[in-house]
C-alpha cells in the first residue's frame, strides 16, 4: 500500500509538470498565431510538443487509475480475510451475539464501501496535494502577484469540504447503520418465512419491510442533497476565485503590465490549480460510505480474543487421552445491562476413557456451557480443565478441537451433497468410510432413497432432509472424524425408538476407546450411561448411575418425571 500511494505521489507530481507544460505551449501557440501571425509550420514543433504532453498527461491519468484500483482490490481482499479469519477466531458465541444479516452485510457491501476510498478519494488526495503545488510553483516563477492571491484563495475550498463534511459523515453514518438494519432484517424474514406464513404474519413483515426501506430512501436522499449542495459551494467558491485572478489579469493586461504570453499561461493555469480541489469535494462524499463501512469493520476487528487463546504454551498432544477433568471451573457470560451472569460455578467431574457420561439438568442448569468449554469457544474464568493432568489451553487451539468431535443439538447443514456433508468430519476420507460412518449413524438407507443417493445436494441447511435424518447425518460427520472425545448434544431427541435404539449402540461401541460425553433428556439415553451429572443453577448437585440418583436425589427424580411426562405426551 505504501508503494501504491509513493506511485501516486509521483505521477500526480509528474501530471502537474505536464499540465505546466501544456499551458505554456498552447500560450506559445495562442501567441505565436493570433498575435505574431505565425503559419501552421511555423508553430508545428510546439503544436507536437503539445500533442505529446497531452498525450503523456492522459496516460499518467490512467495509470494513476490502474493504480488505485489494484491498491483498493488488495486491500479488500487482505482485510476480508484479516476479516473473516478474527471471525473465526472469535468463535460461534461472539457470531450468537450478533445478527446474522449484519455481520454479513459487514463483510460484503462493508468491505466492497472501501472501493471508493482507495481507487478515488486516495488518489484524487495526492492530485490535490501535488498538483496545486507544482503550479503554484510554476506562476510564482512567472507572476509572484498571481501566485500570492492563488495561496489566499486557496485555504477557501478546504474549508468549505471540513464545513459540510462533518454534517454529511454523520448522515451517511446514519445510512449505513440503516442499511445494516435493514439487511439483518430482511434475512430474518427469509429465515423465518415458514414460521410467519404458518401465524399468518407475513403481510404484517411486508409494512415493516416497506417502512425501513421508506427511511433508507429518506436517508439516502438526505445525503444526496448534503452532496450536492457541497458540489454547489465547492463550484462556486472556485470559480469566484478563479473570477478574482482572471480580473487581476485582465486589468494588467490592460494597462500593459503583463505580456499576453505569461498572462495567458496563468488563465490556463488558474482552472487547473481549483479543479483538484473542486474533484476531491466529490470524491470526498464517495469516501464518506467507506468511513462508515470502516468503522463497523474495526468495530468487529478491535473485538479482543480471549486471553488463553492468543498465549498458548504449545504443548503437543501425543497420546490417547484416558480421563477428562473439570476442577471447579466457573463461568459468566455479560448481560445486556453490563453485570456478569454465573453459567457455571465451581463445577467439578472427571470423564474416563470407555464410561459414557451424561449431563442432566433444567434448561439454563449449564450444560451447553460444558460443551461449549470443551470446544474452547469459551475459556473459565476460574479453575481448568485437564487432558490427563495437563490443562487444555497448553495445547494450540486447532490442535485441540482436531481431539473433539461435536454433535450439536442443532446441526448446520450445507448446500453440497450428503457425501460432502458427513466428509466435514474428515476432508480426505473416502466413499467407504462416509457410507461406513452412515451406516453407524443409521442414516445410510435413508441417502440412498434420495434421487442421487450420496450425491444428492440436500439444500440449505439441510432443506430436503427431515429433523431426524439432519441429527443422523451430523452424527455420521462427527464419527467419521474419528476423535478420541465424542460430545454429544441430544443426540437421539429427534429419532424414533428403533433409530434412537441404533444409535444408542453405536455410541454404546464408540464408547469403547473414547471418552464420550452426552447431554440429554430421553430415558433410554440417559439409562445407558455408565454416570449421570446432576446440574442445577450452575452447580453440580449429583453424580452417579441412574438407579442410585432415582433413590437419593430429589432434582434427579424431579426430572426424570418431567421426561416421562414428556416422552407419554409425544
């Protein structure tokens, strides 16, 4: 980048020598010719010196062109990706906390906003910067006078663009903030259509619709006219100022102060020492969109990683794990009033290789919480969690998650075909091990009654497939990945009692030489474990087998009715 704007710094130097050049031959023509009544060859030479300035100036303009566009396309592209990846980095609970709609708006029209800065608005700066100076430069050599109501002048049209501007960069703030607005919306629409169309809502959405695109447009036109009023002052100012040379000119050139030829030479050049000026008050309100867009962009970008993640003591994991600790691990997540809210507190069990583990408890009791500290999208706040003695954050970050393999309650499917799908779970794997981890899965009948079987492009999110074989498939990616820790998120709540049956014994020959941990509210799942953590309010209440929990434990026996009642109603 710093290259690209020292390009630009040099040719717009370059172009000002150039447009100096050709005012001073066109005098020398316009001289020769009307008052020295020179014939055509006799001004040839300067009227081909001119066509080859002009020529030089218009190829300078297009490589100062050239150069602004290859310095915005590199920068786009580096900062989508610096963008994408801290994304990334954050992780699904900062994504959570923010719509969807926006974050891709950011990331899209956020970035593409930068266009106007980099391949306009920067390079007309350094026309602006370069170009008035070496003119100024030139009219002080020939008339100082000039060039002293030139540098008065001058000051005018900046002050105008700082004057105007503040009021437009805050409109235009206010667009883009409308425009993120109204994108986040119209993906919720989209991605709640079944459910409006169901409650007979959606009219109701096209009005919202209709209002917020009504208030884009207001504010859109707003900012227009603030542009166009600025073009109007901008234009006005220079060419009073350019009025107020011209006059001094012409009186000198009166009374016979000022050779024509010289005073010729600065009328040429008065026009061209405003119009980079004049330009950069257009340019300037393109630029204000990607102001806006760059604020959001490092909004996001300033979000800091936590802290355990960015200092890793880079300890390799060499081995089969044999036991899983927690050891009173804590956990709070900010509320939207500023406070702290506890998810987990002091909560401690150990998982062993070959035992299946469950965690039970009421909604908000801090099971998700759990997986989500497995999958080090979240980091305690106090105590750890140790890998056979070692604590996880001493191991890189990637290396860690390639140790877990993740069911989540809700699955994201992709729009690619199943094979590709369940291929997530390891990229390199081959037909027979997808169809092997299906089977496992007790989803492979139900591929091949698709039209194109594990070829079969199953839609966003899944679309063509129902909730049990979307649960199914993911449970095929997560096998298919082969990690030695299985996390489980209700893995059976969406399958009927012969699949949850299948699956059960599957999981049942996983557990074998893995450490698997299951959050669940099924009997039949929760019977099978081998222990059972009672979680309430954070807190770990109980731990033990399922007939030991139903003798002593009264939360444990409180939820276990409010399953049966559940499983006799469905």
């Amino acid at each position: 980048m710093r290259l690209s704007i020292a390009v630009m710094a040099v040719l717009s130097t370059l172009a000002g020598v150039f447009i100096v050049m050709q005012a001073y031959y066109l005098a020398q023509v316009a001289n020769g010719v009307f008052l020295g009544g020179q014939t055509l060859s006799q001004v040839a030479i300067p009227l081909t010196l001119l066509l080859l300035v002009m020529i030089a100036r218009a190829s300078l303009v297009w490589w100062s062109e050239i150069t602004g566009q290859n310095m915005a396309c590199t920068v786009k592209k580096t900062l989508r990706q610096h963008l994408f990846a801290h994304l990334l980095r954050l992780g699904p609970l900062y994504a959570k906390r923010e719509r969807s709609g926006e974050l891709v708006q950011t990331l899209t029209e956020g970035v593409e906003s930068l266009d106007a800065y980099f391949s306009q608005f920067l390079p007309q700066l350094c026309t602006t910067l370069f170009i008035p100076a070496v003119i100024l430069i030139a009219i002080f050599t020939i008339d100082w006078l000039s060039g002293v109501l030139l540098l008065v002048t001058l000051p005018l049209l900046p002050f105008f663009i700082m004057l105007i501007g503040k009021q437009a960069k805050a409109m235009t703030e206010r667009r883009w903030q409308v425009l993120s607005q109204m994108s986040a919306h119209f993906l919720d629409v989209l991605q709640g259509l079944s459910t409006l169309k169901q409650f007979g809502r959606s009219k109701a959405q096209q009005e919202i619709v209709h209002r917020v695109s009504e208030r884009f447009s207001e504010i859109t036109m707003k900012v227009l006219r603030i542009a166009f009023l600025s073009s109007l002052v901008l234009e006005m100012g220079a060419t009073i100022c350019t009025a107020l040379v011209a006059v001094e000119i012409g009186l000198r050139l009166l009374y016979g102060t000022l050779p024509f030829t010289q005073a010729f030479f600065i009328l040429l050049l008065t026009p061209e020492f405003f119009g980079p000026l004049r330009s950069l008050g257009t340019q300037f309100h393109a630029s204000m969109s990607s102001s806006a867009g760059a604020q959001r962009i490092f909004d996001i970008l300033d979000v800091p990683l936590q802290e355990q993640q960015q200092h890793s003591n880079l300890v390799s994991i060499s081995r089969k794990p044999r036991c899983l600790r927690f050891q009173d691990v804590s956990v709070s997540y900010d509320l939207p009033d500023g406070k702290r809210q506890p998810a987990l507190r002091s909560v401690s069990f150990s998982m062993q290789v070959g035992k299946k583990m469950v965690l039970v408890g009421p909604t908000g009791a801090g099971k998700s919480t759990i997986a989500n500290l497995l999958l080090r999208f979240l980091e305690p706040e106090q105590g750890t969690i140790c890998l056979d003695g070692v604590p996880i954050h001493s191991f890189p970050i990637e290396e860690w998650r390639k140790q877990v393999a993740w069911q989540p309650q809700r699955p994201t499917l992709f729009n690619m075909m199943v094979a590709e799908n369940i291929r997530l779970g390891c990229s390199d794997a081959t037909l027979d091990k997808v169809i092997q981890a299906a089977r496992q899965a007790s989803i492979h009948d139900d591929i091949l009654a698709l039209p194109q079987g594990y070829d079969t492009v199953i839609g966003e999110r899944g679309a063509r497939l129902s909730g049990g074989q979307i649960q199914r498939v993911s449970l095929a990616r997560a096998i298919l990945k082969n990690a030695p820790i299985l996390v489980l998120d209700e893995v059976t709540s969406t399958l009927d009692s012969e699949s949850e049956t299948q699956v059960l014994r599957t999981i049942e020959t996983l557990a074998l030489d893995r450490i698997v941990l299951m959050i669940a509210h099924r009997l039949n799942t929760i019977r099978t474990a081998d222990q059972i953590v009672v979680l309430h309010e954070g807190k770990v209440v109980d731990v033990g087998s399922h007939y030991d929990l139903l003798h002593r434990s009264k939360i444990y026996q409180t939820l276990m009715s409010a399953y049966m009642d559940e499983e006799v109603f469905v």
